[in-house]
C-alpha cells in the first residue's frame, strides 16, 4: 500500500500539474488547428495543376512534415500528462480504499 508521504506526493502532483496539464491539452488542439492551416498554405503555394499533386506537396513540404512533427510532440506531451495524473490518482483511490477497509476492520 502507498505510504502517507507518497499519498502526499501524489496529491502534490496533481495540484502541481493542473496548468501544465491543460496547457499540453490545449497546445494539441491549437496545433490540429495550426496543421490544417499549414497544409493549406502549402497546397496553395503548390505550383502544379492537379489536385491530387498539389495535395502530395502540401503534405510533404518541410513545413507541413515540421508542423507534424510538433503536433506529435504535443500529443506525447497531452498524454504523458494524463497517464502520470491518473496514475497518481489511482494510488490516493488505493490508498483510501485500504485506509477505509483498515477503519472498518476488513484488513
């Protein structure tokens, strides 16, 4: 069972990381934004006839690819944040139950 000091720990953690956590969330949403206008601006630029060939330079474009890149850092970040705070809740409901269970003399 966690210890007190790590039920501490890992309230600590929650409060810690609320703006952190909804920063990482909203930065993943601003960025599918950010992709759509990127491939937008690319497809635009492209300098070919079809629709077809302009969308494949559009989506490889070094812009396009970096844009990619940072929505994929972003959505690493967004979850890596969600896991560790539900990971942390978990261990204060575990450590609940079995001080519950403790008072009421099941254990």
């Amino acid at each position: 069972m966690p210890e007190k000091k790590k039920v501490g720990d890992y309230l600590e953690l929650l409060v810690n990381t609320d703006e952190v956590a909804a920063r990482a969330k909203a930065y993943v949403k601003g960025m599918e934004h950010k992709l759509k206008v990127i491939k937008a601006e690319e497809f635009l630029k492209a300098e070919v006839k079809s629709v077809a060939e302009k969308e494949a330079q559009a989506i490889s474009s070094p812009a396009h690819i970096n844009a990619v890149n940072e929505y994929e850092n972003a959505v690493y970040d967004n979850e890596l944040y969600h896991a560790q705070r539900k990971t942390a809740e978990l261990h204060i409901e575990v450590w609940r139950s079995h001080n519950a269970n403790k008072r009421s003399g099941n254990i």
